[in-house]
C-alpha cells in the first residue's frame, strides 16, 4: 500500500509543472481562505471578494513570467480576420505562414473596451484610472497606440500593425550571440538623424525606436511606466484644454510625442538608465551597425523593422537583417491629426529628413515670414491657385485612366 502511493505520488509530481508545484502551498491556501469566508457568511461583502480575486488573478498572470517570449502574435483593427480587406488579409497573413508555431490574435473595435475591463478592472490589474481613460478616449489612433501598450503589458509576445508584413520568422529577432533569457524586449531604431534635434518640428522626432513592430515579455515595467506617462500626458491636456478626455484635440505632432515613437523612446531610455544605474542616450544607438543589448532590452539597428524609409541609412527589404516591412496603407491617421503645413512652402516632413531640402524650407520660410502681410497674402493665393489646378489635373487624368480601362476591358457578356 504504501509502496503504491509512493508511485502513484512521483508519478504525480512528474505530470504537475514545477511553477504549480512550488506555489501549491499559496493555492491552497486561497482556497482554505474561500472556503472560510463562504462558512462566515462574509462571501457576499464585495470588498472582500473583490480582493481575493485580484490576488488570484495576479497569482495566475504572474505565473506566465518566465525566460522565454509568449509565443503570441498580437495585432488590433477595425474589424476580425473574416472580414479582412484582400489586402490586409494578405499581409497579416504572412506572420501566420512564416510563424505557424505562434498563436495569432486581433482585438477589434468591438472587443477593445472589453479586454481592458477584463484585464485593469476590478478583478484584474485594478486600474479604474487606465479604464475610464480608455473608455473616455474617442482620438482612434490615440487608443491605438494605448491599446498595444497595454497588450503588451498584460500579454507579451510580438506586436505589428495590420499593415506590417513579416519578412523573415520572429525566431530570427534575437541572434544567435544573445540568449533569450537575458531579453526582455527586442526593438529597432525607426528614425536616427540626430542632426535636426533642434529643428523646432522635426526635433521630437529626428530620435526614435519604432513601435509598429515590437517584441517583449509580459508585466514589464517599461510599458507600465509608458502607459502610466500617457495616462498623465492625457489628462494635462484636457486640462490645459478645459475640456473632458473626449474633446481633446491634438495635431500630429502632440500624438507623436504623446504616445508614439517619441512617447515610446522616452520610456525606453528612461528604463535603460534605470536598469543600468548610468544615463543613456540617443547617442548609444547613433549609426547602430549590429544589435546592442542594453538594461534587457534589446535594439536591432534601423534596417529591422523599418527598412526602406529613405533616411536613417534605413537601407532595403530584401537585405538580411530585414524582418519586417511597413506598407503604411493603414496610417491614415494625419488626416485626423495634421502636420504643421506652411501656407505657401507645405510640409518640412515631405523632405524626408534630406538636409538641403530642409534648409530650403527653412530659409523659405523665413524670408516668407519677413514679407509684408499684403504681399503673404498673395503668395497664398497664388499658391491656392496653383494646388486648385494641379488638383483638377490629377482628377481629369485619373477620369482618362479609367476611361481607358473601361474602354480596354473585355466584354464578358458579349455584344
């Protein structure tokens, strides 16, 4: 008899996971604790429940920490995968192929607002502050960008846009040469030109990671200090701007700095000099050659995730170190959001960081701004003129165009 339960005990042990084991004692424990509330009657005090689930939850999600990666993919849109555009479908596709050993998942704008209640409410992370910010924010690309930080948070694994297409496998993000116990987040550079920090519009952003495409462990501190930033980001706005979350209005810029790639770098330095008690800087990954792995978090150079810019030496897709490629044909956002563009010389940023064309802009500019008001004012007419024309032109060659395809394509139906 005893013989039998000595087997029967180590063939037990075998089949329960090391984790559970060790924390079979608190298990226990919670449930002792369950049972001698529902005994007393004190079940039914909120409080009290709210409590013992939020110990239970956090016990569960902290068992999920571990040296590896989450073999997740995450992306967010609009709608599910069965009613994906062609060509969304066909991009977020690619991660599935060249990845089948990863599990994929889409939060919709029909699920957003129930994952983050499930996960910061009550019986989650208890963040009645991160809720109601949520659940208050009507800027979409605002709790885009919110949304995948808290994924991140809660979930870890690989996050990209729906417009992003995977270029070579998520195996291949760290090299050979790190393990990946000692990674705790894998990133690229997205912008490195370092030369127009002062510029007064393109400063902010001349220095940044990329956060279309990023990898990280979940329960990180640096998304918790990300997301934390936003939420006090936010609500200075609207009080500086006298009114509710839902009326903010931000241009371009602020949404950059706020919670894009500028917000996004911040925390990511601040992290670094956190984890390895000296300051870092933009200049540790100025020219970055080859990945650098600094406080667990590891950079790729700029060629990883967002090749093929046309700056930042951002190189091609079809090199080696290519794992990702941004097709862009989701980031219609600036139409809500827009770029400072000067009346008469437009946008700085359609110099695509090329100096010469910067400093064209800039002393155009500068010269406009020292005309007399009645000669500025017809420069803008006439450079109002000028786009009404361009514009009516592009608009009879696209009616040519397809004038000229009806015209080419076959009738299917016969004469």
């Amino acid at each position: 008899m005893d013989n039998k339960y000595i087997s029967t005990s180590l063939q037990f042990g075998k089949r329960v996971p090391k984790l559970v084991q060790k924390n079979l004692p608190l298990y226990l424990a919670c449930i002792i604790f369950f049972l001698f509330l529902s005994r007393t009657g004190s079940i039914g005090t909120p409080k009290i429940t709210d409590v013992l689930k939020r110990e239970l939850y956090t016990q569960s999600t902290n068992s999920v920490l571990g040296s590896q990666f989450p073999r997740k993919i995450w992306q967010t849109w609009k709608v599910d995968p069965l009613e994906f555009s062609a060509r969304d479908l066909t991009v977020a596709r690619t991660w599935v192929l060249k990845n089948p050993g990863h599990r994929y998942e889409v939060l919709t704008d029909n699920n957003d607002m129930y994952y983050v209640e499930w996960h910061f409410g009550p019986t989650g992370f208890n963040r009645p502050d991160i809720v109601f910010m949520y659940r208050s924010l009507t800027a979409k690309i605002i709790k885009a960008d919110l949304l995948r930080y808290l994924i991140m948070y809660v979930e870890g694994g690989v996050y990209a846009d729906i417009d992003v297409e995977a270029l070579k496998p998520i195996d291949r993000f760290i090299p050979d040469r790190y393990h990946e116990r000692d990674v705790d987040m894998v990133i690229s550079v997205e912008i490195d030109q370092p030369d127009f920090k002062n510029h007064p519009i393109l400063g902010k952003k001349s220095m940044s990671f990329c956060q279309w495409t990023f990898m990280c462990k979940p329960h990180l501190p640096v998304m918790m200090r990300l997301i934390n930033n936003i939420i006090y980001w936010l609500n200075d706005v609207a009080k500086k701007q006298g009114v509710p979350i839902s009326e903010i209005v931000l241009d371009f810029d602020e949404v950059i700095s706020g919670t894009g790639p500028s917000a996004f770098t911040i925390a990511i330095l601040a992290e670094m000099s956190k984890k390895t008690g000296k300051h870092i800087a933009w200049d540790t990954f100025h020219n970055l050659a080859e990945s650098k792995l600094v406080g667990g978090i590891l950079v790729l150079p700029v060629e990883a995730f967002a090749a093929g810019q046309g700056h930042s030496d951002s190189g091609n897709h079809y090199s080696r170190g290519a794992l990702a490629k941004h097709h862009y044909h989701a980031s219609g956002w600036p139409s809500s959001h827009p770029r400072y563009s000067h009346p008469v010389h437009g946008e700085v940023e359609k110099c695509n960081w090329d100096v010469e064309c910067v400093k064209l802009w800039d002393y155009s500019k500068a010269l406009f701004e020292n005309l007399p008001e009645e000669e500025q004012q017809k420069q803008i007419r006439e450079k109002e003129e000028e786009r009404r024309i361009a514009q009516m032109e592009a608009e009879a060659e696209a009616l040519k165009t397809a004038e000229a395809a009806k015209v080419q394509s076959p009738n299917v139906f016969g004469s």
